[in-house]
C-alpha cells in the first residue's frame, strides 16, 4: 500500500473510524491516478564536469562554507560518492597526493 494511502488508513484509525482505503471504488480510483499517472520516480541528468567546474568556480574565495562545499563537490563527484558516502567521510580518510 503507498505511503499515501497508509497515512489516510493511519489517520482514520486514530480517530476511531473504519479506513476508506480497503472500499473498492477507493482501491479503483487509485488504480486510475496510478495508470494516469504513472508510478516510475522521473530520474535528473546527471552533472558532468562542466557543471562541477561551475558549482566550484561560483563559491565565493576565503568563506569556510565555500572550503566545505569545494571539500564535498570535488571528491565526491571524482569518486563517484553517494551523499550516504560523503557525510559519513572523516578528515582522516582524505588524504593528498600527486594525482
């Protein structure tokens, strides 16, 4: 059952009334809004270099917000991170190299 429907059958139990989520005209109406609509989350393009350069080169010199911002952006697109990946990084496991 989508999240929506479970909030509807959540909040009518709470208040102590059948839930109109199990009737079949409601069941119908859902399948119609599904079929209409479509259930596939719409993916985004994905930012290739140019727009990494860009995000980089628009951050503001000196701000301790940009050098964080410039710290996730640049190895977290080279390294192909999750935004999981990126906040669970520590100073400690970056380290600077020649390459």
């Amino acid at each position: 059952m989508p999240r929506l429907l479970s909030t509807i059958a959540s909040a009518h139990r709470t208040a102590g009334h059948e839930p109109p989520t199990k009737d079949s005209i409601v069941r119908a109406v859902w399948q119609g809004i599904r079929r209409e609509n479509g259930v596939a989350p719409q993916g985004k393009e994905p930012a290739v270099t140019a727009h990494i350069r860009a995000m980089v080169d628009h951050l503001p010199e000196g701000n301790l917000l940009s050098t964080r911002d410039r710290a996730l952006l640049l190895p977290g697109y080279a390294g192909a991170m999750r935004r999981s990946e990126l906040i669970g990084l520590n100073f400690g496991d970056i380290a600077e190299t020649d390459d």
